[in-house]
C-alpha cells in the first residue's frame, strides 16, 4: 500500500475501521488488546513472533528487535499467559529509539513505567513482573499469530487507538479504507445534523447510520 494511503489510514479511529471490517465480512478487531494509556495512537505494519512454553534446555526469549525496521508493529502471540511477561524495559526503550511504532502483545509486559515515561505505545492484555525467560521461548518470526482470536500475519496494517487495536487484511486494505472513510463521512454528517437541531432518530435515518456496519447482501 502507498504511504499517502497508510496516512489517510493513519486519520481514522480504530471504532471506524472495526464497522468497516464488519460491513465487509473480515475479522479484525483484536478482543482484549488493550492500550497502556489513553490517548496512545499507533499505525505500521506487523512484524510477528509466536511464542510456546519452554523446552528442556528453554530456548530464547528472542532478539528478534534487531531485525524489525522502523514504522513497523512488534506483534507478539503469548497465547494469552498472564502468568509471565514476553516484553519488559529494555525491548521498550530501544523499540522507541529504533522508530518501532508501537508492540501488540497477546498476554502481559512490565516495567510500564518505562513506555509510559517515554510515550510508547503497547497493548495487551494486562501487567504483571514475572520473567517469560524459561518460561517461554521463541518458536517462529514472521509467521502467521493469533492475537485476540484474529490471524495477523507479518506485513498485515494494524492501528491502535485508546479503544484498542485493530489489523488489516493484506489483500483487502484499500477496500477497508475506502469503506471506512464513507463510514466516517456518513457518521459526521448525521452528527452535523444532529447539531444543527434534527432529531437524533431522523439523522440516523437519512445517512443510513443502522446500516453502516451491515454486510452487504
């Protein structure tokens, strides 16, 4: 997708895209990622990494950070362990440095502090300190993951917002924007109406706002 089309993704909210994604049938909304702060906003693609429980002798965490390139998404499936974390201080502070966009984890990180100081923006499902060294390791980079009970796979667009995240199909993105963008236009017209006096009920009526997330027969 062309950089011009990644920014005017990159104006929209992650509620706009989810009705979009909806309207066309696509999964998409990412159940329980949710932002370390209010107000945090992310775009890039995903660079993916699938965890599974230690092994004898455990393998790595893994040094995968190294080979991600600015703008992207660290998305990262701990299939959804609470009990120990996959992303602390140290992958937060060089992520920032090295222009990551933001990190999508299915399960915890720690040491919030750090992102939350820095501005840099993860989601997830929760906090918590336990070390995911010899608990989990590293079994594939750049393969497909689920997250939230969406399949991403590496290079997919993903958004975030302070009402989550949400990812975009590969083969699908400039249907998904241009259905998102006549959601919005619908969406601000039936509030300009409705600010202008018009009742609720009779704005919604006239831009269609019932069908808007409605897939197409």
């Amino acid at each position: 997708m062309p950089e011009h089309l990644i920014d005017r993704f990159a104006a929209l909210g992650s509620a706009t895209v989810s009705d979009a994604l909806d309207k066309l049938g696509r999964p998409g909304s990412l159940l329980g990622m949710a932002p370390l702060a209010d107000g945090q906003r992310m775009i890039g693609r995903a660079f993916t990494v699938r965890y599974v429980s230690a092994q004898v002798p455990a393998g790595t965490v893994g040094d995968f950070l190294d080979e991600a390139e600015p703008g992207q998404v660290i998305v990262l499936d701990n299939d959804g362990r609470l009990d120990c974390t996959v992303w602390g201080d140290i992958l937060t502070s060089v992520a920032h440095h090295r222009g990551i966009s933001g990190t999508v984890i299915d399960g915890v990180c720690r040491d919030t502090h750090r992102a939350l100081s820095i501005g840099y923006p993860i989601y997830s499902r929760g906090r918590f300190m336990r070390t995911g060294k010899d608990r989990v390791e590293v079994a594939e980079e750049r393969g497909p993951v689920t997250i939230g009970g969406v399949t991403v796979r590496h290079g997919d667009l993903l958004l975030g917002d302070s009402d989550g995240v949400v990812s975009i199909p590969g083969d699908r993105e400039e249907q998904v924007l241009a259905t998102a963008e006549m959601i919005q236009a619908r969406e601000e017209s039936i509030l300009a109406a409705a600010l202008a006096g018009a009742p609720i009920a009779e704005a919604r009526a006239r831009y269609g706002y019932h069908d808007l997330q409605r897939a197409e027969a």
